[in-house]
C-alpha cells in the first residue's frame, strides 16, 4: 500500500487552504495541559511532545469509545479486534501496550496482571479532554511510562445546572443512550453522565456487547484557594467471545466475557499563596475480569473448557507540593505510594480419547506489589520568556524489583521574530514485570525489569498569524531488556495453544531494541469555522529478531472539521467532520501458523460525522449522523480479526 501519495495530498490541501483569504479566527484561551509536567501549563510552552484531544473535538467526530477518539492521534497506533466491546489496545512511537501509562483522572488503571490498559469498555461519556504525552514519562510516572503516558480527564461541571440527554441507533443493532447532569452553583460543581450501549456486532453469532458506564465528579471550593474534588467510575460490560478459538479457524458460538471496573478518587488541592500549593490525593481502582468457554462435545459439553477470573486491585496515595520563585522558577516535589494486587484463576480442560479422561490444568495464584516513589521537578524560564528548561529525577523503591533511579532533562528556545520554537529533551524510563510475565504459565521469575533512554528533538513552526502550524519532530529511544511476548499483542480472552516443541524458548525473555522516527504534524485555519488537520509518523526499529508485532513504519492521519453558525436560520449550526487513517504494512500474530509472524497489508479508512443544531423554538436539538468506515474497506488490524465493515448511526442531543 503506498502511503505518500495520501499523504502529500492532505499535506497540499492543507497548504492551499492556508494561503486563501480569510478573517483570523476569533481570540480562544491558551489550551492548558497537566500532564506533561504534573503542573497547569500552556501546551505551547511544554518542551515534551503532547497532543490534546477536546470534548468538543471527540463530539464532533461523533466518537463513542475513547479508543475511536484516540485514534489518529500524531505517533499513535489503536489496534482493535473485531467489533465495539473487542479488545483494544494503544501503543506510541513503537513502545508496546505496556509500555504506555493510562490515566483516568490521574489515576493509573494499567492492568497489574498483564501490564497494559484494554480499552475495549471506555466509553468517551462525559470527557472533557485527552492528553496525550509522546516519549518517556518515567520520571514523573515510574513504570510503564516508557512509550507515554494517556490520561483522560473528567470534565468540571460548570454554569446552570442542566440536564443533557442524548440517543442513537444503526447498523447491527448498535443503540447507545446517554443522559448527564452539568453545572455549578457558588462554591460546588457536579458533573456526571450514565449510559448504555449496546450491538449484536458484525458477526454471524455471539458477536454482541452490552455496556453499562456511569463517571461523575464534583468539585467544593470549600476555602479561598482550597478546593475538594471527588471522581467516581463503574463500567458493567458483557460481551461474546466469538474470536474466542480463532488459532482453530472458527467462530467460538458460547465463550463470554465479563467485566466489573470502579474508580474512586478523592483530592484536595489548596493555594495557601501565589507561590505555594499543595495537593494530597487517594484512589483506588477495582477490576473484576471473567472469561469462560463452555465445551460443545461429548463428554465436555456444559462444562467450561476454559475458564478465567482475574480480579486486580491498585491502590494509590499521592502527596505533591509546588512553589514559584519570584516568576522564574517553578519548583514541584512529590511522594507516592502504590499497592497493585491481583488474585489470578485459570482453567483448562481438554478429553483424553486415549485416556478416556478428563485433563484439567489450573493456575491458581496471589500476587502483590508495593511502591514507593520520591520525584523532583524544576521548570526555569528567562530571557523574556523566551528560554525555558525542565528537570527531573525520580527514586522509585519496590518489595519485588531493584531500586529505580530515572532523570529527565528538557529545554524550548522561542524565536520571537519568526514565531519558531525549537524543543530538546531526553528522558529515562523503566518497566517492572508484570504478574504474568514473571509467574504465569510462561512466565519467568528471573526477568528483569525493562530500561530506557530517549532523545526527543523538534520544532514549531507558526505562520499567517497563527493560522498555520508545522511541528516536526525526531525521537530516538533505546531500550535494554525488553519483554516482547506474543501473548501482549493479542486480546486477552482467546485460547492461545502452548507450543510444546518449544518449552523453554516459550518463556518470557529480555531482550535489547532501538527505536527512532520522525512525526510530522500541520494544522490549518483557512477559515474561521474551517480546521483541517495532517500528520504522519514514520517508525523504524531494530531487535535481534528484526520482528515486532503490530509496529508499522507508516502511519497517519488527515481530518477536515467545518463548524458553521446560522447556516439556514440565524441561531442555527451546521456540523461537518471528516477523518482518514492510513496504515501502512507491518508483522501480526497468524493464529493459522502458531501465532509465528506474518506480514498484515495495509489499510485506509474514511470517518464521517455530521450535526445539525437547530435554532429557537428547537434549539437545543442536535440531529446527528455518523459513519465509520464510510467506502466498506475490508481489512483486519491483527491477522484473524476482521475490522467491521461501514456502520450508520442516526442520534440525538437535547439539553433540558
């Protein structure tokens, strides 16, 4: 599949779009972002690689799930198995899943079982934005940072309390309802949606999915300064395994899935001055997985041939304090503590003809882990706000692994004449191995924990007063003793068979990879109520086996959002938002050849969502209409999973 020319397309566009008159955009307030230096900050002045994906843009683009919302994001890979409530995982700039740091709120939910974070049940419910942190995080987030951090952030209620209801429906059987509360009044905040979702998927049998979520948060600014924020999450989803024995070449018709999460947080965050702020916060996150596959034939039939209960726990303390000296320095230090436990049941059965027997293999383990961490930041700016430099160093102590010691640098220099600033860091990270890895069938008590150096280099580039923005950027990463298990890059819930002629060399093992490529990214405001959007990212890497799985070379994305005002009638709004993805060739897992590498072909795929805000007497009434995979391409992400084909959804919003 050839690439460039898609993408010197949308880079033209966006060129010619540029260079046409129009009116300069009306005045918006600075985007500021948190996680890059666990401090506010403008996302122009952060010298990390950072992307910020807003509530309004994952509304315009008519996204469900947050794994849709993240997907075309600069440096980022979604890889998705099959239908809505499948497995899916992110992966950055080449960094496995669990290389990559997920945050609700702050919160850390990457599994302690497995190391990654499966995005299959987030829903985009009540998402005020997306940060996306590119390039190691370790030394403000400790282990699984190495690839970059996600953290999605509940909104703030804010304004007259309002009731927001909202409804949809297409193809398969796909209906998703939604109603929120939202607003403030003095000193107190609440925000909170509950919905449904529900799709009998594209598959021929057990293929559907059933997803109950419910996110709130509310906010007391109790005292001057001080104020008390409470964040609360459940998601209940069921859903078909129909890929359940896909290494057999055949639709599982009974292997299910089922899923309890919670999350509860609670933090307090006080300005006792201009210069001085504390926050101390409390979390606890709840993961209750189950996967079971009922036999279909004699004598196994009603019993459960395979069957999995992973409940997971991770409990986290966290004090942090911040001082301003005199404008020019920002000094922050920080303590955590972290608990992750997990209590980890599997079964397998399988008959012996032979034998005239049942054979019953069962892993039946506790596991837990305790962390405690001390990290230091400072943030220096001078020569007129032109110069700025950040710093870093992180202590990380755990019961089960050795001492970490992780230091960050990183700088921006802004040419004020030309409007160009020119950013250069580098980071440490690190990566504890996961339960599984170290006392699971394969696992491997001896692994050692995952380390990594990365220099990340690049600029920004602003033209017709701001209407044009390029932002190229070079990263390198090595990392020494990598765990790559096959296992990682495929959904948790499918029979995966061993391979018995291999028993050792099946163990999870470490190993040593390099990492470099470049990512291209423009934005362009042609017109007022016109943004298009381009980036690509080229990655190429280097391990003793030359192979890893789910790592294109190529990939990127193209995204045109028109937002027009009084279109028919005045006080009416138009909605138009389009979105390409374009991935290039890379190795998956085959399950029709023990699960060896094999080259996947690569795909594109067009989005297109559409909203129509109507004007008095039935404003605010949104008419909505989205279609995924608009021209029917029939491609697979991962090798025995076919993507869905076009889906139409037909909704509504109404705020009360």
């Amino acid at each position: 599949m050839r690439l460039s020319g898609r993408y010197t397309l949308g880079i033209c566009a966006l060129l010619i779009a540029a260079g046409a008159r129009a009116q300069a955009p009306p005045a918006e307030l600075p985007e500021v972002v948190v996680t890059a230096t666990r401090t506010q900050e403008r996302v122009e002045d952060v010298a990390n690689s950072v992307s910020v994906i807003s509530g309004a843009d994952i509304e315009r683009r008519g996204d469900d799930m947050t794994s849709g919302a993240l997907r075309g994001s600069p440096g980022l890979d979604v890889t998705e198995f099959g239908s809505v409530g499948q497995s899916a995982f992110v992966s950055i700039r080449g960094a496995a899943p669990d290389q990559v740091l997920v945050q609700l709120d702050g919160v850390e939910v990457n599994s302690p079982t497995v190391g990654q974070f499966d995005f299959a049940n987030l829903t985009t419910d009540n998402i005020d934005r997306i940060e996306v942190l590119r390039g190691s995080g370790g030394t403000l987030y400790g282990s699984e940072a190495i690839g970059g951090v996600v953290n999605v952030i509940t909104q703030r209620g804010e304004g007259p309390f309002h009731l927001t209801t909202s409804g949809e429906a297409g193809s398969a059987a796909t209906h998703h309802e939604v109603v929120g509360v939202n607003g403030a009044q003095g000193p107190f905040a609440l925000s909170g949606t509950a919905s449904f979702l529900a799709s009998d998927g594209f598959r021929s049998i057990n293929d559907d999915y059933r997803n109950f979520s419910t996110v709130w948060r509310a906010d007391a600014d109790l005292v001057p300064g001080g104020t008390a924020r409470a964040f609360i999450r459940y998601t209940n989803a069921r859903a078909g395994l129909v890929n359940f024995n896909v290494a057999e070449s055949e639709l599982d018709p009974d292997a299910r899935s089922r899923t309890d999460f919670f999350l509860a947080k609670g933090e307090w965050e006080h300005a006792l001055s201009p210069a001085l702020s504390y926050r101390a916060s409390l979390s606890y996150v709840h993961d209750n997985e189950r996967f079971r596959d009922d036999g279909n034939e004699e004598p196994l039939i009603g019993q459960p041939v395979n069957q999995q209960h992973i409940p997971s726990e991770i409990v986290t303390a966290e004090t942090q304090a911040n001082y301003l000296w005199r404008q020019f320095a920002l000094t922050t230090v920080g303590v955590e503590f972290k608990e992750l436990s997990a209590r980890i049941f599997k079964l397998t059965q399988n008959f012996d003809a032979e034998e005239n027997e049942i054979e019953t293999d069962t892993q039946n383990f506790n596991a837990n882990r305790s962390n405690v961490a001390v990290y230091l930041q400072e943030q220096l700016q001078g020569l007129d706000d032109t110069l700025r430099g950040t710093g870093g160093l992180r202590y990380d102590h755990s019961d089960h692994i050795q001492d970490e010691v992780t230091w960050s640098g990183s700088g921006t220099y802004l040419v004020q004449a030309t409007h160009t600033r020119f950013r250069l860091g580098y980071a440490e990270g690190f990566r504890a191995p996961t339960f599984d890895e170290l006392f699971g069938t394969l696992g491997n008590p001896n692994l050692k924990p995952e380390h990594s150096w990365e220099i990340d280099a690049g600029l920004t580039q602003e033209l017709f007063d701001g209407r044009l923005r390029f932002e190229p950027t070079y990263f390198y990463r090595r990392v020494t003793n990598l765990i790559e298990e096959v296992i990682d890059q495929l959904p948790g819930p499918i029979a995966v068979p061993e391979n018995e002629d291999e028993e050792e060399g099946a163990l999870a093992t470490n190993l040593n990879a390099r990492f470099q490529g470049v990512e291209l990214i423009a934005r362009g405001q042609p017109l007022p109520w016109l943004t298009l959007t381009s980036n690509y990212t080229y990655l190429n890497y280097v391990t003793p086996s030359g192979v890893l799985l789910n790592r294109p070379r190529h990939r990127g994305a193209f995204g045109a959002a028109a937002v027009r005002s009084d279109l028919f009638s005045p006080g009416d709004q138009g909605t138009a938002s389009t979105q390409v993805y374009a991935v290039g060739r890379r190795d998956s897992a085959d399950p029709n050849d023990d699960f060896e590498p094999e080259q996947i072909g690569g795909y594109a795929r067009t989005d297109l969502s559409l909203a129509y805000r109507f004007a008095v007497p039935l404003a605010p009434l949104t008419i909505t209409a989205t279609v995924r995979n608009l021209f029917n391409r029939d491609y697979s992400e991962s090798i025995g999973f076919p993507a869905p084909p076009a889906r139409f959804l037909m909704g509504f919003r109404y705020q009360l």
